[in-house]
C-alpha cells in the first residue's frame, strides 16, 4: 500500500479548495491554508508569470507571518498549471514553482513526466485532475502523486461519470492519494467522499460563495438562486466540456444552436477571449443547489466542520444496528 502525504492528518478537514479560473487570488488561497483546508489557484489568473511570482511571494510571506505569530501551522498551498501545448506559459511557470517550491501543484489537460518530476525534484506534490479511466492510467504512467476524480455536476471543466464507479474503477489501479470532485458542498459530502474510498474531498463551487473569493456579488447570487438542473454543461465557451449557470449564458445570449458548437483548445491566442468569457459566463457545480449563502471562510470551515463530524457521528451509530 502506497504511502499518503503526511499533510492530510495535519489539515482541518480532508479539503482542497479546487483552483478556480478568475475566482481563486492570493486573499482566498490564504484564508483556507490559515484555517487549516489546501488553497489553491490557478497561475493563469495572472497574466503574466511575473505577476504570477508576485503572488507566489505574497502567499508565502503571509503565511510564514502567520504561522510565526499565531505558533499555527498553516495548510499547504497549490498552485494549478494548464500542461497544454498551448500553453505558452508554461515552461516559466513551472521554473517559478520550482523556484519558490510550491508544495502543491495540480496539472489539468495534460500529464507529462517531465513537470512531475521537475516538481518532485524538491519534495513538492504533484495532482491531477481525470474525467474518466484511461486519463488516469496515462497521469499514472507520467508518476503523479495523486489523482482527482471529477465526476458528473463538478463545476468548470467536469466529466459525465458518476463518483461511485469512478472511484472504485480507479482504485483497482491506482493506489496513491485519491482526491473526490463533483458537487460536494456539505460537511456531509466530504464524510461521503471518504466513504467512497477518496482521501480528500477536492471543493471548488462552494467556495466561489466565499467573501475572499473574486466572484463578484452577482456571480454569487445566482448560485444562492440556481438549482441542480439550473446548470448546463457545454464545451462551446471553452472547448472543452464544463459546467455553467445556465442564467449566465441566457444574459450573455448564447442560444441553443451555440452551445451544440465545438471550439478547439488554443491557451495562446484565446487567453484573453477566454478569460473575457469567463467574466460573464459564470461557471458552477451542480451542488450549487445546496448552497444559500456567502461566507468568510473561516466561518464556512467551521460550519463544514460541524456538519462533518455529525455526519460520521451518525454513521458509527448506524452500525448499532448492523452488529454482525
């Protein structure tokens, strides 16, 4: 049996708040780490690999500032990097981790070895996210640390499997840390995320709801408004497949017929388009429909932590009446 992280019993509670386009900055990343969940984001929230450094340096200096006045350790950081070859970014961002020793780095759209082990060269952790069996066999292959599901209802860029035979399908093969993405919005979500065999539950939407988040009060309304089926799933915003209000789309008037469209992938021409996009076409989860409020997220982790513990508290009970 493969050995986990040694920072998944030192956290709060077993969460990755996920990396979230234009959404996840410096002020939330910090928050969740000081409140003792991972906080991540994503390097192409800033437009350069120089202002990507500039955050790098804030997250780090904050909270070794933290950690020597409280006598606290905080949670480890991450940073998410688009491993496309369009990506022009790319090979600079990945010197700035490795420059910086990011604890935690989080590859989407492509597993190459030679990232991992650029990482894993200083001790660094290297997840990555698959939408169904085969990615997970080939970010195997490349090495990574870790694996994160994303099931059906995940927001943004979100697979059409349901969490239960994703994980188990996974598990056969794969023996290293298991990360859970797909609507988990509860405290009782994350105790059935472990349940079905994850090591952490891997949580995006439910912190857009946040106040340290840059989602803008609007952005957050409309998730507080949206239930499950509120939610369309469409590669024609980004080309590839991901989960967005369908309010959103409405006002920006995307029709039917655009969102049958498909679109190629292209980091270094269609940044700019993309991130424009974004800014009015608001990506979230299908777990949307539990979520009734905006939060600090230390009042959000604790509330999380309540409903955690009551929720194993409760399982342990039902044993009672399975003795044998």
């Amino acid at each position: 049996m493969s050995k986990k992280p040694a920072f998944i019993k030192e956290l709060s509670l077993p969460i990755v708040a996920a990396p979230m386009f234009l959404i996840s900055g410096p002020q939330l990343v910090i928050e969740c780490c000081k409140n003792g969940i991972v906080g991540t984001f994503p390097a192409l929230n800033q437009r350069t690999s120089e202002g990507f450094e500039e955050w790098l340096i804030e997250i780090k200096s904050t909270l070794k500032e933290f950690e020597e006045q409280t006598g606290k350790k905080a949670a480890p950081f991450g940073v998410n990097l688009i491993v496309h070859p369009t990506n022009p970014r790319l090979e600079a961002d990945v010197k700035l981790c490795v420059k910086h020793k990011v604890p935690l780095i989080i590859t989407s759209l492509g597993a190459v070895s030679e990232v991992v082990d650029a990482i894993q060269s200083y001790g660094g952790l290297v997840f990555h996210d698959v939408i169904k069996k085969r990615h997970a066999e080939k970010a195997a292959e490349a090495g990574v640390d870790g694996l994160i599901l994303v099931a059906a209802g995940a927001g943004g860029h979100a697979g059409t499997i349901n969490p239960m035979p994703l994980v188990a399908e996974i598990k056969k093969f794969y023996h290293k840390t298991i990360l859970l993405s797909g609507c988990i919005s509860t405290g009782r979500d994350i105790a059935s995320a472990l349940q079905m065999g994850a090591d952490l539950a891997y949580m995006g939407t439910r912190f857009i709801n946040t106040i340290e988040s840059k989602a803008t009060p609007e952005y957050r309304q409309m998730i507080i408004d949206a239930g499950a089926s509120d939610v369309v799933y469409t590669a024609a915003i980004s080309g590839v497949h991901a989960n967005f209000l369908g309010a959103s789309l409405k006002a920006a008037g995307i029709t039917e017929e655009d969102l049958k469209k498909d679109r190629k992938i292209d980091f270094g021409k269609e940044l700019d388009t993309e991130a424009k996009a974004w800014k009015t076409i608001w990506s979230a989860g299908q777990g949307s429909a539990l979520i009734t409020d905006s939060l600090p997220v230390a009042k959000l982790v604790s509330h999380l932590k309540s409903e955690f513990k009551e929720a194993i508290e409760e399982q342990i009970k039902v044993l009672e009446n399975y003795p044998k």
